[in-house]
C-alpha cells in the first residue's frame, strides 16, 4: 500500500467531513425551524372523533396514569378544520422529533467512529515519535 496515496485520501477525506458535518447542521437547522414554526401556528395532540355523527369532538391521550380528557369542538366548520389542520400539525411535529432523534442517533455514531480514527492515529504518531527517540 502506498503510503503518500493512503494520507492524501485522508485529507480528502477530512475535508469531506467538514463539508458533511455543516451539511448535518444546516439540515437540524432546518428541522428545528419548521418544528418552531409548527408550534407557533399551535398543536393539538389528541384524537378526533364525530360524536352523532354531528358534534366533533377530542380525547388527549392519559398521561402518567391520568384520565384521558375529553373535549367539546362542535360543529362549526371553520372550528373544525382549525382544531383538525392542529392535529395534523402536531402529527408532523411528532415525526419531525423522530427525524431528530434519528439523526442524533446517526451523529452520536459518527462522533464514535471519529474517536476511533483519531485514537489509531495517536498511535501512528506515537509510534512514530518512539521510533525518533530510538538511537540508531
């Protein structure tokens, strides 16, 4: 293997790294923004259901061994496409976080990996600096 070939890939390499680290941070940038956004325009995490067929109404999900809660919409139109186009929201808030949380996980591995890289390459340099020291 030739050596001068194996360190110039390195380089490359690294500033690859750069270019997709910034790349990654750009992309959590953006989630975060469009997470904001959607919780500015306002969330509602619960369920919808037609009550008669008539009344819509909502029940949130229990929390820690609490009743769920139940909520009266009615059946005004406009009420109802707000509080539904609310829920979608908050369906996209939910898979935004799971994006993040898939992405730290990806940037927690990569982090990892890079660890590695730079404890095999301490040894090259202190096996490197072992063989100045050695008189020959």
């Amino acid at each position: 293997m030739n050596l001068r070939k194996t360190l110039n890939q390195l380089t490359q390499l690294t500033s690859e790294l750069q270019v997709s680290i910034a790349n990654a941070h750009a992309v959590y940038q953006s989630l975060e923004a469009t997470m904001a956004g959607l919780e500015h325009q306002g969330l509602i995490h619960a369920k919808g259901y037609w009550r008669e067929r008539k009344y819509f109404c909502l029940y949130s999900p229990s929390q820690r061994g609490e009743r769920r809660v139940f909520r009266y919409v009615g059946c005004n139109p406009e009420k109802v496409r707000a509080t539904q186009a609310a829920m979608r929201r908050a369906i996209e808030y939910n898979e935004l976080v799971a994006q993040i949380a898939h992405l730290e996980d990806f940037a927690e591995q990569c982090c990892r990996n890079l660890v590695d890289v730079l404890c095999t390459l301490r040894a090259f340099d202190s096996i490197n600096s072992l063989s100045k020291e050695v008189p020959k």
